[in-house]
C-alpha cells in the first residue's frame, strides 16, 4: 500500500489527535503516503484532504478533540453520497483509510470496504459502548473529568447538607456512570442497563441520614428510562432532602488526554498501520487486558455489549 488516509468522525474524544499521530508517522515509517481528511465522510465526500508529514502531527498529543476536525455526515448515509466519497478516494490513490470515531463511523467504513478500500477502525468515542474492545479511545479521559467535577460538587453538597444528582453522558451505555461513580464514592449509581427502583434509592437515603449522613451525590448517566429532572423532584418528595442537579455535558469530552488515552491511541494507531501493511482486510482494532487486539470490522459491530456486573456490585457494597 503506497498510500492511505486517517479521518476522525462522529463525537470527538480525548486521544483522537494521539492515534492520529502514531497513524501518520506510523505510515511514515513504513513507507505510505498518509493523507489526512477534514472533517469526517463529509470532508472526504469534498476531498477536503492533504498529504500529512511528520511535523504535521508534531504537539498534538496532549490536545483534546481533534486536529483533523469532525462532523456527522447525512448525506454520506445515501448511495450518492458514498458514490462520490469513493471517486474522491480513487482520484487520488488511496487505498486504506484508517477511521477514528463509534460504531457509526465503523458502519460508514464497511459502506467503503464493500468497494475495494481497506478500512481500519478505531474505537474513539467517550461512552466505551463498543461489545469487541474492553477500553475506547476517550473513556478514561471522561471518567477523570466526571471524577475531578465530582469532587468539586461533593465539597458544595457537603456544606449544604443537601443531595445533588450528577447527570453524565451515556446513552446506552452507563459505563462513564458506572466507573466515574464508583471512583468519586457516589452513594447512588444509575445506568441505562439497570432498572430504576424509586423506592429503594429513597429508602438508602433516609437509612444514611438516619445514622448521621447529612449529604449524598447520585451520578445518573442520560440514558436512565427516566429524566432527570424528574428523578430530582421525586426524591426531594420521598425523601424531604434538598436536591439539586449538575449536568456536566459536552464538558466531559473535552480537556487534555491522559496517559492511558495516549498511550491506548498509540497502540491502536500504530496496530492499525500494521495490519494495512500486512495487507490484512476491514479490521476493527481493540484492546482486551493489555493485549491490542484486531476483530473483522462486520463481526465486530455485530458484538452484543454486556454490562461489567462484578464493578456494579462492588459499588453497591462500598456506597452503604
């Protein structure tokens, strides 16, 4: 392969512009012209793109978002959109595209592998809701946003003996919940995967103040089958409590990387490069443990996701 692109797309996440970067110099290294896309399948339907070198992605590791910008592309979704998608591609040579962004974007690729183009998917999306990798690109760098804004709040909500509900990101998938509630000491955790029981949230609290404890912090992930506005006022009418409520939002996709993004990016963009040099088709690129790991792009996003019940119990236990 002689030439290949990099795009990002969909919502962006923290170590984008680190898997960027071990793509470009990692094509680099291994004698391919890399050429970086703006802007997403809507960028590349334009053939908004450029040949990228190694000062090209010289202090962009500790950015969030991404150089290479992004966007959600409708008419890359219809056939007449994919059509000129792939002249762009062919117009200029390039074989491989390496695509960094969720599910959605991974579902765009397979549109192009259909077509002869070998396309490399790598998981950059906050909510960790892909079934074939244990960590996405982005997730730990949200959960220590959500933890750091929790700590925050918990100083407040301690002052004013008061309860305040912390609604997070996650549609689908509570893992930012799940993971930033049990590292914060959150007293409640809910998530899209769980049922929500009013009742047994209430009767917590009033036993916690009932033995002394004037405060409690909630994390709710958006995805909960009920809003959260209305959480709050049920639970300041069960439980007599002053409630109040944060929603962190798009703050937590953004801020500098942390170390286990970048280094996760790295790997995975740099496994991503190996694989199109191999001549390996469609991958998707994941890590399970501490092994880099690559599935068929097809098999992997049939994956169904499972919930980590094991860290949700012991979230349960040590929130008493």
């Amino acid at each position: 392969m002689k030439k290949m692109g990099v795009l990002t797309s969909g919502g962006d996440a923290p170590g984008m512009n680190a898997a960027i970067r071990a793509v470009v110099r990692g094509a680099l290294y291994n004698g391919m012209e890399p050429y970086g896309i703006e802007r997403g399948f809507e960028g590349l339907m334009e053939g908004d793109m450029a040949v990228m070198h190694a000062a090209s992605v010289s202090d962009i590791m500790q950015r969030g978002g991404t150089v290479l910008k992004t966007a959600r592309s409708e008419r890359f979704r219809t056939e007449e959109g994919q059509k000129m998608a792939l002249n762009v591609l062919r117009s200029f040579g390039i074989e491989g595209l390496v695509i960094i962004g969720g599910d959605g974007s991974m579902k765009g690729g397979l549109q192009l592998a259909q077509h002869g183009i070998n396309i490399m998917g790598l998981p950059g999306t906050i909510d960790n809701d892909l079934a074939y990798t244990e960590f996405s690109i982005g997730f730990d760098t949200a959960v220590n946003t959500v933890v750091s804004a929790v700590g925050n709040v918990r100083d407040t909500s301690s002052s004013h003996e008061r309860t305040t509900v912390v609604e997070v990101m996650g549609r689908h998938c509570g893992d930012i919940a799940l993971y930033s509630g049990l590292t914060s000491g959150a007293e409640i955790i809910l998530i899209p995967e769980r049922t929500v029981d009013i009742d047994a949230i209430s009767r917590k609290m009033i036993q916690g103040r009932n033995r002394g404890k004037l405060h409690n912090i909630i994390i709710k992930a958006e995805g909960v089958n009920i809003t959260t506005e209305e959480l709050v006022r049920i639970i300041h009418e069960k439980t007599g409590m002053d409630t109040k409520l944060v929603v962190l939002g798009y703050v937590q996709r953004g801020g500098s990387p942390t170390a286990r993004d970048r280094m996760l990016a790295s790997r995975m963009g740099y496994r991503a490069i190996e694989l199109l040099n191999e001549g390996v088709n469609c991958q998707a690129i994941g890590i399970t443990g501490t092994k880099i790991t690559n599935f068929d792009i097809e098999k992997a996003l049939s994956m169904k996701r499972r919930h980590n019940e094991n860290i949700i119990q012991l979230a349960d236990i040590l929130s008493i």
